[in-house]
C-alpha cells in the first residue's frame, strides 16, 4: 500500500449500499465515473480482493482505495460555430456566445471555445499549456462577448505583458437588480475564493486578490439599472461579485443573490453580463486595435421589455 492510497472502513449504516455509491459519498473530491474506472482497473479493493462497483456491502470491510493520475488534458479541433469579429497574423478576437467553456477541463472536454479555434485555425500558442492553447485570458461560461487568442507563442507573451500591465480596455455592459444611485463608481475589493463554496467567488475574506472595477450608470429602470462597468484586473467572477458587495447583483445571477423571479424583469435565462468592448495592442497590426460587439438578442429583448 502506497502512502497515497485511501483506507476506508464501511460502518453498519452503510450495509447493503453499492461499493460505487460508498465509494462516492467518502471520496467526494473524485468523480463517480473515475472511481469506477479505478474499480474496474482493480485499484479497489474489499478486504484485499478485488470487486466489482455494482456490489453490495454489508458493513465492517476495508476498502483501499490506489489512486492513478488522470491522463494530460489536451485539446483537440472540433466543427463549432465560431464568430470571429478581427484577425491578424498574431491575434484572434471572437464573440463568444454565452453557455460556452473557453477551454477544457473539470469534466468538461466537448464543445469549448479552443476546440473550435483549433478546427478554424489549425495551431494556436502553445505557452498556454496543451489544455488551453492560445487562451491569454477568459471570461465566465455565462457570459457573452469579446476574447483575444494568441496565434504566436510572442504574441502569447506580448499580450500577457499588457495584460499584467493593466494597458488592456476591456469594458462589460451588465444589468443589475435595483436602482444605482450613483452617476458613476469605483469598487476596489479582493477577491478570493468563499471557502464555503466551491463555485463562488467572495469578497468577504482579509485575504484576496486585489480587484478594481469602474461603473457608469447608462439607463435606470424602476426595478434595475443598466451599467457599463470597465475592469482593470480580470479576477475570476469580478463584475458579478463587486456588483453583488454593492446590493445589486446581476440580473439572472443566482449563484450570487440575484431573485429566481423579480417583478418587472422579464425572465433571462442567463445571467446579464456582456464583455462589449476590447482594446489592445496587436504585435502583427503595430498599433491599438478596438473591437466592439452589440448586446446579443436575448439581452437585447430583456432591455425591450423594461421600456
């Protein structure tokens, strides 16, 4: 037995549940399927045999659990629509549609936004690992807009510098719960991860991240208030955790506080955040490229329907 196996007694409550299922509930940091590969790789075993992870325990075994390293991520072409809005022999610029991952990984391999990059384009920066080629930064899978891809392994490099710097533009629009009072703000708020929530991101904690981010009101409605905000770090979740430390989640932001139904706003299926607008210095076009793109449809309707 190696010093990173897992020793697991099965108590008497467990009795007559499924190997799988004990397996599951006590080693909740891996996923069903690759227990049960491990399984069926006999990397389990119940009192020092092998088992299949459809059998019944009856209480009191020693299971043992010899964990294997899951195989390198590496991403691969696949036939997906894919918008692009500028090109260059460095740079890529596309619209990424909401719902789409940027690139692969925590069980998600199939349609990515590299997977369709790789099928447009062929070969993209590697400096972003085998995982993520060209990525040089990303934006939520709920949210729509404007991502720059690196072609060049220099620009790669280029384009983290500015990055890094700050010298990037990169401005959202976004509709919040409530009425924002004032003409325009600064929030300035570490971020770090809630460690009471995995899939969160929290404001609350002494340690973080530095986060900056900038708003400016654009229209108020009665129940919500239409905002332009500009991002001077990209932290993950930043517009929609500065947002919420203000009392104004996104609308259709239930992971953070947004209402499941909120009088007066039509339903929006997704949350409301748009990356509208991205400058940036392209190495191959030698000066400052700005590209914009409109709210989709389905937010488009949403501002319909306050007027």
């Amino acid at each position: 037995m190696s010093g990173g196996d897992h020793q697991i007694r099965v108590d008497a409550a467990q009795a007559g549940q499924r190997l799988d299922h004990v397996l599951a509930a006590a080693l909740p940091q891996y996923s069903r399927s690759r227990l049960q590969a491990w399984i069926r790789a006999g990397r389990v075993t119940v009192n020092g045999a092998t088992a299949k992870a459809s059998d019944m325990l009856r209480g009191g075994e020693e299971l043992c659990v010899t964990p294997a390293a899951p195989p390198p991520l590496r991403a691969y072409a696949e036939d997906l629509p894919l918008r692009v809005v500028y090109e260059d022999a460095a740079a890529v610029v596309v619209d990424k549609p909401a719902g789409m991952v940027v690139h692969m990984g925590a069980g998600r391999h199939e349609g990515t936004l590299v997977n369709a990059l790789l099928h447009r384009f062929g070969g993209l920066s590697a400096e972003g690992g085998q995982e993520r080629p060209g990525i040089v930064h990303r934006i939520d899978r709920e949210t729509s807009g404007l991502l720059v891809v690196a072609r060049t392994d220099e620009a790669h490099r280029a384009l983290a510098a500015q990055f890094a710097a700050r010298t990037v533009g990169k401005e959202y629009l976004a509709l919040v719960h409530g009425v924002v009072k004032a003409d325009a703000g600064r929030v300035e708020k570490p971020i770090a991860r809630d460690p009471n929530n995995r899939l969160r991101m929290t404001w609350r904690l002494e340690t973080g991240r530095a986060a900056v981010s900038e708003y400016r009101v654009l229209r108020r409605y009665e129940p919500c208030t239409f905002l332009s905000i500009r991002i001077l770090t990209g932290r993950t979740h930043q517009i929609r955790v500065h947002m919420s430390s203000l009392g104004h989640p996104l609308v259709g932001d239930r992971l953070y506080g947004a209402p499941m139904n909120a009088p007066g706003i039509p339903p929006p299926g997704r949350v409301f955040l748009h990356a509208h607008r991205l400058e940036f210095d392209s190495p191959a076009a030698g000066g400052r490229v700005r590209v914009e793109s409109p709210l989709p449809e389905e937010l488009e309707r949403i501002l319909a329907g306050l007027l």
